[in-house]
C-alpha cells in the first residue's frame, strides 16, 4: 500500500554505504589502516621510513622470538596452511588437543577449546552458556566481542559501573531471585589498562550465584606468575567459571581460547554455534602460541623485562604530567580530552618516529578521547628514550 505523503524513499544500503560521512572522515583523514611496510621486533616501516612501535599487544615481544618462528615453521611443513574444516566435522587435529592441553595446565581449567579468532573465542565464552531468560550482569567497559556474545544469547542485560562491586551489588540486588544470572568482566581493560577488582566483583556475584565469564585477553602473559593472567593473580582461577582470551597478545600469534571444566568446554563444543560451524585454528598459529606458551615458561626474563618497561614507561608519562588514566598495566592509555588535541598529540608522537592509535568518542567515553599506547618486553632502553623525547615534543606542540 503506498503513503501519498511520504512519496520519498529510503536510500538503498549501497547509497547509505556510499555515503557514509563517518566512513569518509575515518579512512581519509583520520590514522586507521595504515599498512607497515615491514617489520622487525618493536620496529616498524611506514612511508619509507622506520619507527617505534607503541601500540602492539605483542606484550612479551615473542613474534619474532627464534623458537616461535621455527615451531611456525615446521608446523607449516607438517601440517600444510589450513585445517580446511570446523573441528566438528573434518578439521580437528592433534595439535589442537596438544594445545588446548597445555592451555588448561597453564591456566588451571580441567579443560580448554582453542578458536581462529579471540573474538570468537570470547564471544562464544558468553553466547553459548547464556540463553533467554538469563540476566547478565555486564560491566560497562567490556570489548565489543563480548557485548556481541550477550547479544547472541538472548540473554537480558544489566549494565554496571565499570569495575565498581557496589554497583555490581545494587544492580543484582534489584533482579528476582529466580533467574539464572552471569557476570561478564574483563581481566585488564584493554583501552584502560585497569586491573579488575576480581577480590570484590567475585564476592558479590557469588552472593547472587552468578555464572562467572573473565575475558583474559590482555592479563594474560602479563599479570600473574609466569603470566598465567589475572585470576592467578588474585588466587581467584576456581572462582571463575570461563576464562576466555586473546592469542594475539602475548602469545605472538592469533586465534583464542576458552577454558573451564570439562564440562563446560564440552557444553560448549556441542551447544556453541560459533565453535561448531567455523573453521578451526590453522597450523601455523597453533604452533606460534604452542612455542610462545613454552618461552613464557622457560624465559622468565620476558615477563620480567615487561613489567620494568611498564614501570619506566607509565613513571615517565606521569612525570610529563600526561594522565595514564590510572593504569596498571602495559595498556597505557594517554588521556588528552578533546578529539583535535588527541589528532595533533597522535601526528606529533608520528613525526617523531613513535606509532601509536588515537581512540576517540564512540570507542571512549565523550571527554575522555586518548592516544592508546603499549609497551613491550621488546622495547629496548634506547628505544625508550626515544619515546619519552617523542612525547615530551608532542606534550610541548600541542597541549
Ligand atoms: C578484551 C579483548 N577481548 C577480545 C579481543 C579479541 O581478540 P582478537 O583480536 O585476537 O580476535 C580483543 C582484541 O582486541 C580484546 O581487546
């Protein structure tokens, strides 16, 4: 049936793609997509010309470590590029089982399932153990894979405050008791660097009987003995029903993880759509993390190597008095407040060598537009100094 008085018609989703103006102003004039022309440990080319890297998650600086690369190597030999199929169906291989093994060990968990993707990973973390009639309590802050998890779920959400138990404690309070109920939080914020507040958060979601899912991307390889992540930090590992992650942080690859009790990851490989019908982590990269996971091990020096340049690297922000946002851990994000600001300070660390990504409002709070930086094991002291003269430059230019 036509509306006579509403004869214009809708764009097309080509014209809407078209026209897109945030599209525009994202890939024309703002510092997304740049391709690297070659890399090198914390050294990369851009334009012809070689800079620091601050803003990869490669924590423990092991992309290019010996081991890792050779074990790459041969698994490429042995196993040949893909796994061609979904674990369920043709593409489960031995050294999926091997790494899911040492995962688990590593992580405490009875039992481990590894994805091609974090995203994946931590997305099916949430998605296939909520379902309709739940309540999710979610803090606010959590990565988008996360808030896509929930939404696939079915489940109903409850927002609260990022990392604050006492509004965890008024938001569940407010729910009927007869509700299944789950608490989503991250270990270390990615775009903050905060450390949850797992001691209290737990406390409280234990009161409600929450299902409890920490998505460990960023704590783990940095928090915890030998960098087994934010729950071994605590003591906390039997208090958290789901631990997922990211491989392509600190262990120098890409894919992910879920680990739990066996019963859980097997409810898991036969209720999670997103693990049954996607294609599974190819040779390579299970291989990379397989290595990586064994330097973490073997190589304490990493670790150690990290928290000193995070210690050196945050104190020398402060003493610029650029503000850290309270971080704790090699996610250092440097508030600048206004978006053109936080442009010209990214271009001034950029003209001097230093690579790093602006995030601005939607990705942050309104207010609260940031250059986020991490530091590596792999920085070395020169590099460092580099970096602080880069951002004293920067901070004088522009601020
Ligand atoms: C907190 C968090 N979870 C999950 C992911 C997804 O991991 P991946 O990029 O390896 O898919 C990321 C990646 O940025 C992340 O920061």
């Amino acid at each position: 049936m036509a509306f006579p008085f509403f004869t214009k018609s809708a764009p097309t989703i080509a014209d809407r793609c078209r026209d897109d103006s945030a599209t525009k102003l994202r890939l024309r004039y703002a510092p997304y997509y740049h391709a690297m022309e070659a890399q090198q440990g914390t050294t990369v080319r851009l334009k012809g010309r070689d800079m620091i890297m601050l803003a990869s998650n490669d924590y423990l600086g092991l992309s290019f470590h010996p081991k890792v690369i050779e074990a790459a190597r041969a698994a490429l030999l042995k196993w040949g590029t893909s796994p061609t199929g979904a674990r369920v169906s043709n593409g489960s291989r031995a050294y999926h089982h091997e790494l899911e093994e040492k995962l688990a060990a590593f992580l405490g968990k009875e039992a481990c399932h590894v994805h091609a993707a974090g995203y994946l990973s931590c997305l099916s973390g949430v998605a296939a153990f909520a379902q309709k009639g739940d309540v999710i309590l979610a803090d606010k802050n959590i990565h988008s894979c996360l808030w896509d998890g929930i939404r696939l779920s079915a489940a109903t959400v409850e927002r609260f405050s990022h990392n604050n138990p006492e509004d965890l404690r008024a938001v569940a309070a407010s729910l009927p008791a007869d509700y299944a109920k789950m608490m989503v939080v991250e270990g270390v914020y990615s775009m903050e660097g905060h450390i949850a507040r797992l001691p209290e958060l737990v406390a409280v979601a234990g009161e409600y009987g929450c299902f409890n899912v920490l998505d460990d991307a960023h704590g783990f390889g940095v928090l915890g003995r030998e960098g087994r992540g934010t729950c071994d930090h605590f003591g906390l590992t039997d208090r958290i029903d789901i631990i997922c992650g990211s491989m392509s942080k600190s262990l120098a690859s890409t894919g992910g993880f879920v680990a739990g009790d066996r019963a859980f990851i097997e409810y898991l490989r036969t209720h999670g759509k997103h693990t049954i019908f996607s294609a599974s982590l190819s040779p390579a990269q299970a291989a990379a993390a397989s290595a990586a996971l064994d330097v973490m091990q073997s190589e304490p020096g990493h670790l150690e190597r990290l928290r000193a340049n995070t210690r050196r690297y945050t104190a020398m922000l402060q003493s610029l008095g650029l503000d850290t946002w309270g971080s704790e851990t090699p996610a250092v994000p440097v508030v600048i407040g206004n978006k053109q600001r936080a442009y010209a300070f990214w271009q001034a660390l950029l003209e001097n060598g230093v690579f790093t990504v602006m995030s601005i409002a939607p990705a942050v709070p309104p207010g609260k537009d940031l250059i986020r930086t991490a530091i590596s094991a792999g920085h070395t002291d020169e590099q460092l100094e580099r970096i602080a003269e880069a951002f004293a430059h920067a901070k004088k230019k522009t601020l």
